[in-house]
C-alpha cells in the first residue's frame, strides 16, 4: 500500500510539472509618449487559436505581464481611457513554452473610449 502511495504521490507531481511547463508569459513595458511608465494601462492578449482574452494591468513602474499562456499566436495591444499605443492595430506575438516574449508600448493621448478598451 505504502509503495502504491508512493507512486501515485510521484504520478500526480510528474502531472502537474508536466503542465505547468506547457505556457509561456507575454511580458514588458508601458510607458506615455514623455518616456514615464504608464500607470494602470490595459494591456489585452487574444489568443488567435481559442479567442479567449487576458486582460492585465501595468503597475505603478509601467511594467506588466501576463499570467501564464498556452504556447501559440496571440494579438496583444495595449491602450487606456484617452490614450492609445504607438503600434498600430494589434502586434501578434508568439508564446513559446517556458519563455516570456518582451513587447513594449507607448501610449500617446487620441480619443479612447471606455468600451473600446474592452472589445
């Protein structure tokens, strides 16, 4: 009994280290068209493969990341109430396991509407 413990214990961690290696993380910066970080901006990532979107935060030092994603393509942008990115329409980026893929943003004041920010 007791080696069948054991070996269930070592089959459910060999499981769950196996999965959580399958993702990466999109990871970078988001600063204002002065060169400030960009405090609170939305920055979305859209999976091309489920279209299921993550929705993350730049913190008070303009730096954001994802939680963990399946490998594959994703459309990434960035934006905030009455600013929008420097990049035009959406930057597809690649998540590969493992690995955080860098993209940057500035934003730049245009008329941004509260519910474009979430389409």
């Amino acid at each position: 009994m007791k080696k069948f413990a054991c070996l269930l214990v070592a089959a459910i961690f060999s499981a769950v280290a196996a999965h959580a290696a399958d993702s990466g993380t999109i990871a970078g910066s988001v600063k204002g068209a002065d060169g400030a970080p960009f405090k609170a901006a939305f920055v979305a990532a859209k999976s091309l493969k489920t279209k299921a979107t993550m929705y993350v935060l730049s913190d008070a030092n303009g730096h954001y990341s994802t939680d963990k994603l399946e490998p594959g393509t994703y459309e990434v942008w960035a934006a905030s109430v009455g600013y929008k990115s420097d990049v035009q329409g959406r930057t597809k980026v690649t998540v590969v396991d493992g690995k955080a893929a860098p993209l940057n943003f500035t934003l730049h004041k245009a008329p941004v509407q509260w519910d474009q920010l979430t389409k």
